[in-house]
C-alpha cells in the first residue's frame, strides 16, 4: 500500500483554516467552496516529537478514529480472560521453577494462584449469568475414570433455567503433586494424611487442618467429562456474588501412591507434611484472600 502524505502547511491549513496556506493543499483539495475543519481557535498540543492543533473532539475523533481497533470499545469476555488465567499459571509455575529453586513449593504457589483465580471466575460467572454459578472439586477416591483426578481435577458450572451446565473452557487439573485437602467428613479416606509427618494436621488453634469451606452437605454426584457420574464437593456462589461457604481452602504437596499398597476404599493419593500447605480463605462475598502457611489457617 502507498502511502502519500501532503506538506506540513497543508495540515496546518487544514485544522487553523488559514487562507495563506490554500496554495499548499494538493490540487485536488483545492476546492471554492473549501470549509476549514476548525471555526473555532484550535488548541495546541505537543507530545514527544508531535506538534499539532486540535480545535475539538470531532477533529480529534476524525483523525484518530481509524486507528481505533474494535477492541478498544468493548471488554474482555469470560473465556479469554480464563485464557490469560491458565497462562499467567503456567508462566508462574516456570519463572518459580527456574528462579525460585522448583520443586513442591513452585507447584504449591501456582496452585494456590490457579484457585485464587478460579473461584474469582466462578464468582463473575455466578453475576454475569444471573443464575449462580459453583466450583466443582473432584473428591472421588474409587472413581476408575481418571484416578489422577481425585482431588486436583476442578471445574466449574452455571446454573441456567433451574439446570447446571458446565462451562466448558473451565476444567483444570492443579499442578502435579498438589491436591486439595478435603473438609471435614466421615468419608475421608483411610491413608490420605501422612503418618509419617512430625508436625500434626491441625491449624493454629489445635482443630483440624481442614479446608472448612469444602462442606459434606455440598458433594454431589455429577458425570463431567465422564460416562458416569463421580463425586464432586461444591462452593456455590449466588447471583450477588456472595457465598454461603465461607471458610479455607487448603492445598498440600503430596503423590500418589503406588499401585498395589492400598486396598479398594482407601486413599489412591497421600498428604505429605502439613507444612507445605498453601491456600486461601473465602469471605461470605466470594472474595478469597491468599494464606502461605499452616500457622496462617
């Protein structure tokens, strides 16, 4: 494309209406009945290198309007905003990686992020929709789908005309080697918690060190990305963006174990220390707050 430019007089011309620069503008502007763009004494700007008048905002807007891009007039949707999510995830889990020495504490710290920002996600769902919206968290130990999901694989739903359907775009594993801690209930499985840890499960004030906003009366039974339904814990937000579930939610380092040392109805993953936890706690507004330790909880 060419690209031909008149001189700096024309321009001039052009927004002060100056007469004595009419023999400057191309010849095919130069028309009797000729109308300056400016009736009015223009402003002068500079910025940088650029000096220049602009006598009003339909100038202004004239000038710049083609280099105004759709983009530039309307927001960010759900699902790319979730894009940039799992991407400032990823990029996070490898700068800590290579700058912050790896390992389960790099994983632990992506993990928390990719919460943190999930439940946020589910929270604008729950009032851009106006239905509600829940964060699923797989909690199914004898699922034979996709034995890696128990307790990383999370997602989220809508809820539409009474029905809750999955937003599709939104179905994460955490990090390798970090799990959720599940709340407090009688199905926790035999093995999850590590015996072998020297500190004890518990917080600060001696109860246990559970993910308190993961309630039993949430877990339900849903069929996701599976051909049979599996048992998932939920945190509902209501259309307001407010929560009923206030509370932890806890992550932990832990891996899975080997095939063979551990019966049918037994934990298939196992909680190491309690004190590589991370996490963060929910407010009855649905807005998470980031804990980096045990003693924190």
């Amino acid at each position: 494309m060419k690209l031909t430019l008149a001189s700096p007089s024309f321009y001039r011309s052009l927004f002060t209406g100056d007469p004595t620069l009419e023999s400057s503008r191309p010849r095919e502007q130069r028309t009797a009945g000729a109308q300056p763009l400016c009736r009015t004494k223009p402003k002068r700007i500079k910025a940088n290198m650029l000096n220049f008048s602009i006598c009003s905002p339909e100038v202004w807007s004239l000038v710049t309007g083609p280099f105004l891009s759709a983009r530039g007039r309307r927001g960010f949707t759900l699902l790319e905003l979730l894009v940039v999510i799992g991407l400032i995830a990823a990029l996070s889990l490898v700068l800590l990686g290579v700058f912050g020495g790896g390992g389960k504490s790099a994983a632990l710290q992506s993990a928390q992020t990719t919460m943190a920002n999930l439940v946020v996600a589910t929270r604008t769902k729950a009032q851009t929709g106006g239905g509600g919206a829940r964060l699923l968290i797989h909690v199914d130990p004898t699922s034979t789908s996709d034995p890696s999901r128990y307790l990383r694989y999370v997602a989220i739903q809508t809820q539409v005309a009474g029905e809750w359907q999955p937003v599709p775009a939104v179905t994460i594993f955490l990090p390798e080697g970090v799990y959720v801690v599940p709340g407090n209930s009688s199905s926790i499985p035999a093995g999850l918690f590590s015996a072998d840890a020297v500190t004890p499960w518990t917080k600060s004030d001696g109860s246990a060190l559970r993910s308190t906003a993961l309630r039993a009366n949430q877990i339900v039974a849903v069929a996701l990305n599976s051909n049979f339904a599996e048992q998932w814990v939920s945190v509902s937000f209501a259309s307001a963006g407010t929560t009923a579930q206030s509370g932890d939610i806890i992550l932990a380092a832990g891996h899975r174990r080997a095939p063979g040392s551990f019966v049918l109805g037994e934990s298939p993953v196992e909680l190491e220390n309690p004190e590589t936890v991370r996490g963060l706690t929910l407010s009855t507004y649905g807005l998470p707050a980031l804990i980096n330790d045990r003693e924190s909880f």
